[in-house]
C-alpha cells in the first residue's frame, strides 16, 4: 500500500468513526427528545389532575356551604311556622286574662286547651298516655304503683302529665300512676 492509499484507508476510516460518533449523537439526541416529549406529556396530565381536583375541591365547599345554608334556612322556617301556630294560643289567653267572671275565664281557658289541640294536631304531635291504656315504658313514665284486683296489668289508672310524640320521636313521656 502506499502512502496515498494509506491516507485515503485512514481518511475513510475517520469518516467512519465520525458518522459512528454523529450515529451515536443523534441517537442520543433523539432519546433526549423522546424524553422531553414524554415528560412535557406527563407535566400536562399533572396539571390536567391538580386542575380536576382544584375543581372538586371548590364544589365540595360550595355544596357544603349551602347546604350550611338550606339547614339554617329550614330551621328558621320551622321555628317561625311553629311561633306562628301559637300566637293564637297566646291570644286566648290574652282574652281570658281579661274576664273577671268565673266561668268566663273557665270557658277561655278550655279555647286554649282546644286551639293547643288543634295547633299540635296541624304539626303533627299527638299525645297519648290515657286511663285505660297499657303501661309501656317506651311510651310511659310509671311514677306510682297499686296492686288492685279489680284492674288488668300494666293498666293506666291515672295520668299526671300526657305525653306526646311526633312520629316515632318521643318528645314527652307520660307520667302514670298504674296497677299492679
């Protein structure tokens, strides 16, 4: 070989190791590219997610807050529409503060007594506790105790205090003398 040809075998032999070494680059190159691409792809789901929660997050404090509301707003509702069925009561007794006749104040008091009735009836609480019922102790507070013969057991002989129950919720018990 001579030295012409030598230095052309080298010559290729450099272009070689080049386009190995710009191979080698450019593969890396494109690896690093890829990379990017990946985490730029991965930057935008995060931010899609904290975007998601960030949303829920603020309908979950929304729902919280007017459901705070809606309460507060049902309880005024009731306290007012309960207060407005007792002003009647109230007045009644107004009234029969007012006779100094006896019976008249007797006969205004029994109103109260029927317009309470009536105004319990309209929200729905009934009393129960009556002479002649079974003892219950999940409706009855057994206050007295008698053995007498001629009344079944458990029998109701007096009632103190009646009770009273909206639905299934006890709000009073009734306070009862019973037998045996």
């Amino acid at each position: 070989m001579d030295k012409k040809e030598k230095q052309e075998q080298n010559t290729a032999e450099e272009k070689a190791e080049i386009k190995e070494e710009l191979t080698a680059e450019e593969v890396l190159q494109a690896e690093i590219d890829r990379l990017k691409k990946e985490l730029e792809k991965r930057d935008a789901d995060a931010k899609e997610q904290t975007d998601k929660y960030l949303r829920l997050a603020a309908e979950y404090d929304n729902f919280r807050r007017r459901s705070r509301e809606e309460k507060d707003a049902l309880y005024d509702s009731a306290v007012s529409d309960t207060v407005a069925e007792l002003l009647p009561i109230i007045d009644n007794l107004e009234r029969a503060t007012a006779f100094e006749n006896g019976d008249k104040v007797k006969e205004g008091l029994q109103m109260v007594v029927n317009t309470v009735a009536a105004t319990l009836g309209k929200i729905k609480v009934e009393e129960f506790g009556k002479t002649g019922d079974t003892f219950d102790p999940q409706l009855h507070n057994a206050v007295m105790h008698v053995e007498d013969d001629e009344h079944g057991e458990g029998e109701i002989l007096e009632v103190f205090q009646k009770g009273y129950k909206k639905g299934n919720k006890i709000i009073r018990f009734a306070m009862v003398k019973t037998a045996n």
